[in-house]
C-alpha cells in the first residue's frame, strides 16, 4: 500500500474558488481511480493561492486481475457464426469454452499497475475541471481548444510512494520539483514523497493546509487587537478569504486617524472588510476603534512597520472617500433624492422605483387607517385621513389618487413634528423616503448599506425618529434569524414594501419558478408571515390585491399616458374611468372619458391596453396565485414550529381564506383536534363516508366561492349541492326533514347530532372560536361509528340508499366547516 | 520611473511608444493594446498613457483619487510563461523592496463592457495597494484572442507614493531641485488642474453640447466604417466613450439609458475591431 501526491502549481487562483476546488478535486480524483476500480483509503486536499494538492492513501501498486467471460454462439450455430465472434474477441477455436452446446470465451485481463492508472488520471482531471472561470494563456492559446485553467497552470507533482508519475498536459510534465513561498523562498525544492510534502513546504514557508493558516490568522489577529487593549471582530467569512490570499500569513495591527470615527461605523466595517480585507476591533465600550488588523503575506525584515505603514495609508484614503460620500450625502434632504427615484426603472412592467414608492406610501397609509397596523398604544390624533374613503370599495372605479410622477415633493406628507405626528403620516413619509438612500453615493458605492444609510441621513437631517428607524429597518427581516420588526410605523412600511412587490411581480407574471426567484419573493413572503405573526396583523390578501390593484391599474394610464407624445396629455389628473381602443383603417385611437387621443400605429396600443386591462380587472386569478403562493410559504415557515403541512393544505383547500393569521389559528386547533382519540375517529369516519359519496359519484363539493364562503361569513354547510355535484342532483331533505321511511335508529341519532352540531360549528367558526368548532364536531364521532355499525347504506331500497347517502355528505359537509378532511394524511 | 521601466522593458523586447493624444478613460484603449491585441501577430510594446475618469475627480480634496493621471502599459502578445517574474522583475527594478513590502496578486476580473472585452487576471497589491492590473485578455471587441496577450497597467502615481513614502499624491515631488530650478511637487503642477476640472467636469460641461458631440462621434465613426477604415472609426469611439463619461459625471444619464449608451459604445469600438480584423484579413 502506497500514498500518492499530486499538486497542481497554478498563478494564484482567487481565494473564493479554493474550497470548492478542493472538493472537486478529490471527487473528480476518486472518479478517475474508481473507473479502474482503484480506491484510495483516505484523500485529503489542499488548497493554497499557488497550488492545489491531493494526498491519496494507501493504493495498491496494481488494480486486481479480472476474468470476463463473454457468451458466444451456439456449437450448432453455423460457421459464420463462430468466425464472427472469434474475430469480435480475437481468440482461437481451441481457446473457447464449451458448455451446455454453447462456446464461451474467457479472456483474462491482468491488473494494471497504479502508476499506469494515475498517470492517465492526471490530465483527464485536470482536463474535467469545472473552474467557476477559466483562461486560455500562452503561445498554445493561439487556438480557442487550448487548455483552461482559472490561471496559467505551472507545474504538476505526482509522486506515487517516492517515485514521479509520468504525464504530461499543455506542455506542463510532472515531476517532483515544486516552488516555496514566492519571496521568502523564490528557488525549486524537490518533494520525496507524499509523507514529507507538508514539511519541506513549511520549511520553505509554505502553511499549505488551510485550516492552519485560518488558526494562525485567527490567534494572530486576536492577539495583536488584544495587545493594544482592543477586541477583534470577528469575521469567518474574512478568516476564510485572509487563508485564501496568503501562504505565510502575518497579522499586522494599524490605526487610522480617529477623525473618521464620524462616519457611520458599519460604513467603516465595510469599507475594511471589502475593499482591503481588513478585521475592525472594538473597544472596551464595545464601540468601534480607530483600529484594523490587516493580513500579510510574509514576515517583514523590518517587523512589518512598512507594511502597516502602507495599509494605513490605504485605508485613509479609502475613508476619506467614505467620508466624503457621507459628507455630500448629507448636505442633500432625503425629499430631493427621493424625487431623482423616477430615474430608476424598478422593472419594465412594473414602472421606476418612483412609481413602487408611490404605491408602498399608499399602501403603508392604509394599512394603518384600515386598523391593520396599530400603535401598542394609542397615539394622541390619530384618526382616519382624507384618503381613508377614497380607498374604500366603490366598485370598479380608480381611487382618487394623487398622480404618481409630478414632482414627487408635491405629494409628500407635511414633515410631522415629533412626537404629534399621526401614525399613518408617519408611515406614508417614511414609506416616501425609504428608498431615497438609493441615489445616494454611499449606497452607489456599497448598495449592502442601503435602508441603513437613509435611517443615517433622515435622523441626521431630524426626521421623527421612528421615520428613521423605518427607513433603516424596513428591508428587514431578511432571511431566517434576522430581527422582525415590531415598531408600527415600520411594519407598515416593511410590510407594504414586500406586499407590493410580491402582488406585483405575481401580476407581471414574474412568478418564482423552481430554483429560480430572481426578485427574492419567497423571501419577502416569508419576511410577511413573521412580520404578521410577530405582530398579530390582521388583514385579508384579497384586499390588499384589491387596494394595490387600483394604485397600479392608475399608474398604468399614466404611463400609457406620457408614453403618448401626440396626445399630450401627460398632465390627466382625475382619474380615469374607462378608455376603450378604436381601430380604424389609419391606425388606432385611445379614448378616455370621452377624448380620442391618435391615431398611432397599429399595435402600439397593444401591448399597454393589454397592461392596463390586466390591472383594469378584478383579479380573481392573481388572488388565487399569490394566496397559494402564500400557503407555500406559510408551510415552509410552519414546518419548523411542528405544524403538519397537510393539515394547512386542509384548512386552505376550503378556499376563501385569505387572513393568515386565521388561517394558521385553525390549523392548529385542527392539529390538536386530530390528535384526539376523538379526532382521529372522526377523520376515520370522514374518511369511510367520503369514499362511500365518492364510489356513488357525489363529487367532493368545490371550494366555496369568495370570501363569503368561509371564515366570516355563515357557511352554507348544511347544503350539499354545488356545481360539480352530478346532475340531476337527488333531491336532498333540508336540515331537520323528516325522512320518507322509519328512519334506523342509529341514522336518525346522526340526523340530530348534524342538526345540533352544524349550527354549534358555523357559529363557532364565525367567532373564530376554533377549538369549539372542534368541539362540535367531535359530537359526531359517536353518532357516526353507530351509524357505520348498524346502518348499511346500500340498502335494496334505492330511498332509504339515496337518503343515506345525502345524510353522509352532509356529514362530510358539516366537518367542511372547519377543513377539508380528504386533505389530511393517515 | 518612467525611464527605469522604458529601460527594463526595452531590455526584454517590447517597442517603447509614447501616449496617444487622445483624452481615454485607460490605457487599454490606446490602440497600441486594443487592436493589437487582435490577430496572431506577435506584439511586445510598453508606453506612457494619461487617464480622464471624471467621475473620479475629487476636486483635489483626496490625497489618492485624481480625474487625470498616469499608466504605465505593457502589453506582450502571446503572454510568456513567466510573465509575473517578469513583472515582479520591474518592481525591483523602480526599487520596491520585497523583504519589507508585501505583494499580493488579488483577484481581480477585467471587464470593459464599452471595448466588448474581458480577462482574468489579479489587482497587484502593494500593502494592500493596488499598483498594478494584471490581466490575461482572453476577449477584444467581442472577437476571442488568439493568441492571448498579457496585459500590465501600473498605478504610476501610486507606486510614486511607495517611492518616496509619501501620504498625498499632491505631495510626490516632481523633480530633484537643480540649479535655479526649484523643487516642484505634483501638487505645483497638477493640484489647480485637478480642481478646475473637477468643476467643469461635474458641474460645468454643457451637456446640450456634450450630446451633440456624441452625436457627431457616433456619426463620424460610423461614416468610417463604411469607408473601412478601422483606425479613424476606433479613434471616433474612444471620443464618443470619453463623451459619455463626462455626461455620466455630470449626472444627465439615467440608469436605464446608462446601458443603452454603453451599448453604442461598444457596438462602434466592436464595429471597429470587426473592420480591423477584415482589413487584416484575420477570421474570427
């Protein structure tokens, strides 16, 4: 058993890609050795910026020998026959073996040795590489079929016990010289074997296990902050890059001047760790110090003095542009910058980040007028504005609202004076400015900071400070584990925002697909469901679609509007109830109200009429979408709290239910139901009844239409005709209708278990009082095991067959009122 | 410096030019590096070349951001073996002391989008500096090139910094006092300079005429193409690219235009290259 050694010596392959490389060279290596049947032991890999290499342990000197017998034809076969295969296996009539009339030849292949194997091994996983990025280089790349590598590859060691494995690849050949650390140690050493790699490279300055220069990095760092009385901050993701870009690292200490403590300090941290790779240090106060631990890659003769010398100057200069971005921001009010968002298209069909901020200021305006986000307390004038009514439900008309695109500073609230300001002026300015950091220089330079900088500016510039700290927060919470806000003026805006883009891009049919989510939807829907839960918000989906509906079919127009330079009519401030397209023999004309705007070309209207008619329309369609969209995410987000995913599909599958909070209240009564002895029966009740209706074609009634249908409003539980029940429908007794024979004794203690319990459930529902729903249907579990024992519902009286069935689907009907049963698993 | 790296390249090959008098936004557009690095012919050649990047102007106030500054370019075509010896060779050479500075090859991928070029290469880190680009073009005007060239631009101010250890760029000293002439520092030289441009540059320049110049680039390098002369119609796209960067400092051009504006850019520089590459009868 022998170890084996290959390095590839490449110019410094960029930190970020070395982890990866390292697995995909063991795995690619393994590949290649298992297609010989050869398997390493162990491997272990390494990475360094100069060169990447695998140890293998233990391989045998030589794959086993195989014996491959392969069938022939039959002895009585015809010559042909037989010539044929002789020639396919190359052997002799008198080396095949006979047996049962049949010839057999057996060709034996003798094991191969390792070296053999390797040396063919090398240039195919070199080959196989799948570099993120890969070059062509050289005098060979005068050709596109040359060699790629993420750098120009420069030497390969492939030693197999002590002796060198003979390949070649783009006129690299192996061997066992290899190079130390490019200044401490610029001449060839020669590696013996596997078993001395690691030393000599070390002896020639070479750290060449990651891991290890991570734990110098890591110990050195801590250790320089600590002798000058400060705190590292620590920062896996730098550790990692830091033993990425160093094959001798030295962590250095260096100070920049405290007069840029003034700059915001996670604008410091960040133009640290980006631009130069720097850890920052914190001081006693856990503030942050007017400190940073820079990485070198060698030990300086003179200590490293020239080093820090240099890295501070470095970092100075990067500050003082910082600080000069912040400095510039600031002399602009956030109101100005907000107005240059109409430069920023926010997506083609959802018009400039100007438009989105327009309608997330509605939005967040009525979110808190509609009472769905309130003050913990409330606060002194607060009360319905203006806009309350225009939002209403009018039907089929466009609220009045103020045009989106003039002057964006028209339309921005009075700035309230703290402490006064009602809340949903409060959310509408802050949902105004929130984005306003996005023309900002800082935020053009590190977008990472954007919300964070607008909190900066507007608190610098004396907004409210729960205005700042929406601006600051309202991207939040991104991703599991982030802070949820709780503050009501950012909820409302935080909660506008997602809710905007999500019903948005679900309108522009920009649906998250598979993998792909290029707008991060499924994060924002998820960011929804914690902020509402957290909070408690109630709302219902459908009216948020509706109010949002209105705000983009409005800003439609008026792009379709401006987009029109013949009409001129940019400057339409009522709204717009109703415009139709005439086509005629000279192109098309839009009407307005009455006004004809054209002619255009044909097909220019097209594509806009298509929009405006899409946002035009009540959006049954996208209500459904973005709810089960929701539904999706809710299970996602439920998984981990221990709610059974079936059990949400159960209550959703009702349809109609578009508040989520209500939603999940159900499911968990219904989770705590089924737990029950009394729960579990009845779901086998259900269960046995339906598959009875279903064999006799009573199709599963469809989901009830509209909200109406459940939750609020009094479910018609007690009647079984829908659409998709067969037609003619048997004619169903009412509730409490006497049937036409004596009824069995345990059918009629159903019957009046149902007229008891339906009534109990609905009602409890309607109060949202699931548990008693739970109650009240837990009343019929009895009543149905008796009736399953003595009552056979295929009776020979087709009657007494038909009323027991319409009993069972009032059953099944009845336990509808609380979740679809079918839908539950087990 | 200048001449000690004149007198190194000079040494291993390459032809010494002299800048082009063209205003650029880097010395890759010198045509010396755009167009030779197309076809197979071999191209070893080093020069001088002056940088505007507008929106780089600080209005003298950064002690390391200048509107107008200088390159230093090697381009060697096909790349040799040991070019990062060769590089680190004319560190040592300008006097850069390896056993106390730390120099770091980070990488970093080269795009210029208005050029339809790329290549992968590293920022020369000089503790923690960048004083150099290094970069492997392995694309031109959108046409892959082969052979590959390697492609040096080094900071010269920056590395001037290292030199004579100095913290502003305005305090480098220009000259060694001699006879009756007195020290002189860049600042002398270049500080008004900065300033004045930096004004014009952001605040100034008539944009009203800045768009019709564009206009006009765009016209005269199209008018070339079709005459197929590939040198004037690069040098209309290289004024047309500089014109678009002063509109960019002065803030007039949106986002959403931002691309459409890089995209006639590119369409004239490759445009150029195309007819480049067919006048010297080289296939893609």
């Amino acid at each position: 058993m022998t170890d084996f050694l290959l390095e590839l010596r490449s110019e410094e392959i960029p930190a970020r890609m070395q982890d990866k490389a390292r697995d995909d060279l063991a795995r690619l290596f393994a590949a290649e050795l298992a297609k010989s049947g050869l398997h390493a032991h162990a491997i272990v890999t390494f990475a360094t910026p100069r060169r990447l290499a695998l140890i293998a342990r233990d391989l045998p000197e030589a794959t086993a020998a195989v014996s491959e017998e392969t069938k022939g034809p039959k002895t009585s076969a015809p010559p042909q026959a037989l010539e044929g295969f002789l020639r396919k296996t190359g052997l002799t009539r008198e080396q095949l073996v006979e047996r049962d009339g049949v010839f057999f030849a057996v060709i034996d292949k003798p094991g191969r040795a390792t070296a053999d194997v390797l040396a063919e091994a090398i240039p195919a996983v070199i080959r196989a590489f799948p570099w993120p990025k890969s070059m062509r280089w050289g005098e060979a790349s005068l050709t596109t079929e040359s060699l790629r590598w993420v750098r120009p590859l420069q030497g390969i060691v492939a030693l197999f016990g002590e002796d060198v494995v003979p390949c070649e690849i783009a006129g690299v050949v192996s061997g066992a010289a290899t190079v130390g650390h490019r200044f401490h140690h610029p001449g060839v050493i020669t590696i013996g074997s596997a078993s001395d790699y690691v030393e000599k490279l070390h002896a020639c300055h070479v750290v060449v296990d990651q891991d290890e220069r991570r734990s110098i990095i890591a110990l050195g760092a801590t250790m320089a902050a600590r002798k000058a009385g400060l705190e590292l901050v620590r920062d896996e993701g730098l550790l990692t890059e830091n033993a990425g870009l160093t094959e001798w690292p030295v962590p250095l200490l260096g100070r920049f001047d405290e007069a840029f403590l003034a700059v915001p300090p996670e604008v410091i941290q960040l133009t640290a760790r980006v631009n130069q790779k720097y850890f920052v240090c914190r001081d006693s106060d856990g503030k942050l110090a007017n400190a940073f631990v820079c990485t070198a890659n060698i030990d300086a003769v003179d200590g490293g003095a020239k080093i820090v010398e240099g890295n501070q100057k470095v970092l100075a200069a990067r500050l003082s542009d910082a600080k000069f971005f912040y400095e510039t921001d600031l002399k602009v009010p956030l109101e100005e910058q907000a107005a240059k968002l109409d430069r920023i298209v926010f997506h083609e069909k959802l018009g400039t980040v100007a438009d989105k901020v327009e309608r997330v200021a509605k939005l967040a305006r009525w979110l808190v007028e509609e009472g769905i986000v309130k003050s913990p307390s409330p606060l002194v004038g607060e009360g319905r504005g203006p806009l309350a009514s225009a939002s209403g439900k009018g039907e089929g008309d466009v609220p009045s609202l103020t045009p989106p695109h003039p002057s964006a500073t028209a339309s921005l609230p009075p700035s309230p004076t703290r402490g006064e300001g009602n809340l949903a002026d409060l959310a509408e300015r802050a949902a105004r400015l929130a984005k306003a950091d996005l023309v900002t220089g800082m935020v053009g330079e590190f977008p990472e900071l954007q919300g964070l900088m607008g909190g900066y500016y507007a608190e610098r510039q004396g907004e409210d400070p729960r205005v700042a700290s929406a601006i600051r927060d309202h991207y939040k919470p991104v991703g599991q584990g982030d802070d949820v806000p709780t503050d009501p003026v950012t909820v409302a805006v935080s909660l506008a925002d997602k809710l905007d883009s999500i019903i948005g891009f679900f309108g522009a049919d920009e649906k998250p697909t598979g993998s792909k989510d290029p707008y991060a939807l499924r994060r924002s829907a998820l960011a929804v469901l914690s902020i509402q839960s957290s909070n408690k918000l109630r709302f219902q989906l459908s009216e948020v679609i509706e109010f949002l509906r209105r705000i983009y079919h409005f800003q439609e127009f008026h792009r379709a509007l401006e987009a029109d330079p013949i009409a001129s009519v940019a400057n339409v401030t009522k709204p717009i109830r109703k415009f139709k397209i005439d086509r005629s023999i000279d192109g098309e004309r839009l009407v307005v109200d009455g006004n004809t705007f054209g002619p255009f070309t044909a097909g220019t209207l097209k594509n806009l009429s298509d929009r405006i008619h899409f946002w035009g329309a009540p959006l049954s369609s996208l209500d459904g979408d973005v709810l089960s969209f929701f539904a999706d995410r809710l299970k996602v987000q439920q998984r981990e709290a221990g709610v059974r995913h079936d059990l949400i599909d159960a209550v959703f599958a009702l349809g109609g239910e578009d508040d989520l909070v209500r939603l999940l209240a159900r499911v968990h009564a219904l989770q705590a139901f089924v737990g029950t002895e009394d729960g579990a029966n009845l779901l086998a009740g259900y269960k046995r009844a339906a598959n009875i209706l279903k064999k006799e074609g009573f199709a599963q009634p469809a989901p009830l239409p509209g909200r109406e249908g459940l939750g609020v409003g009094r479910p018609e539980a007690t009647d079984a005709r829908s659409p998709s029940e067969p037609t003619p429908a048997p004619s169903l007794p009412g509730r409490g209708e006497a049937a036409t024979y004596d009824a069995a004794p345990a059918e009629a203690a159903l019957l009046a278990a149902l007229d008891a319990a339906e009534p109990a459930a609905a009602d409890a529902v309607a109060h949202e009082d699931f548990e008693a729903a739970m109650a009240a249907l837990a009343t019929l579990r009895a009543p149905i095991d008796a009736f399953f024992e003595t009552v056979i519902v295929n009776d020979a009286d087709p009657a007494k067959r038909l009323a027991r069935l319409v009993l069972l689907a009032r059953v099944r009907t009845a336990v509808h009122t609380v979740a679809d049963f079918s839908k539950i698993e087990g | 410096m200048i001449l000690t790296l004149h007198d190194y390249w000079s040494a291993h090959g390459c032809l010494i030019l002299q800048p082009y008098d063209m205003e650029m936004g880097a010395g890759t557009f010198h045509p010396a590096t755009t167009l030779r690095a197309l076809g197979p012919n071999p191209w070893n050649a080093a020069f001088v070349q002056p940088c505007r990047r507008p929106t780089d102007g600080r209005y003298g106030e950064n002690p390391n951001r200048l509107q107008h500054y200088y390159q230093y370019q090697v381009i060697l075509k096909p790349s040799p073996p040991d070019l990062q010896e060769l590089y680190l060779g004319s560190l040592a050479a300008i006097g850069i002391d390896f056993t106390r500075h730390d120099i770091r090859f980070v990488e970093d991928d080269w795009e210029s989008p208005t050029l339809g070029a790329w290549g992968l290469g590293w920022e020369v880190w000089c503790d923690g500096m960048e004083v150099t680009q290094f970069t492997y073009f392995q694309q031109m005007g959108g046409y892959d090139c082969k052979p590959v060239a390697g492609e040096l631009t080094y900071g010269l101010e920056r590395l001037a910094l290292y030199l004579q250890n100095k913290d502003s760029v305005y305090d480098l000293a220009f000259n060694d006092a001699e006879g009756n002439q007195p020290q002189m520092t860049y600042g002398d030289v270049f500080l008004e300079n900065e300033r004045q441009m930096s004004t014009w540059n952001f605040e100034v320049a008539d944009t009203e005429r800045l768009f019709d110049l564009f206009r006009k680039a765009t016209a005269e390098c199209e008018s070339c193409l079709e005459a197929k002369l590939p040198i004037p119609a690069y040098e209309q796209a290289i004024k047309a690219s500089h014109v678009f960067n002063l509109l960019q400092a002065r803030g007039v051009i949106s986002v959403a235009e931002r691309q459409a504006y890089m995209g006639r850019v590119r369409d004239l520089a490759k445009g150029a290259c195309a007819s480049w590459m067919e006048k010297n009868g080289w296939a893609a």
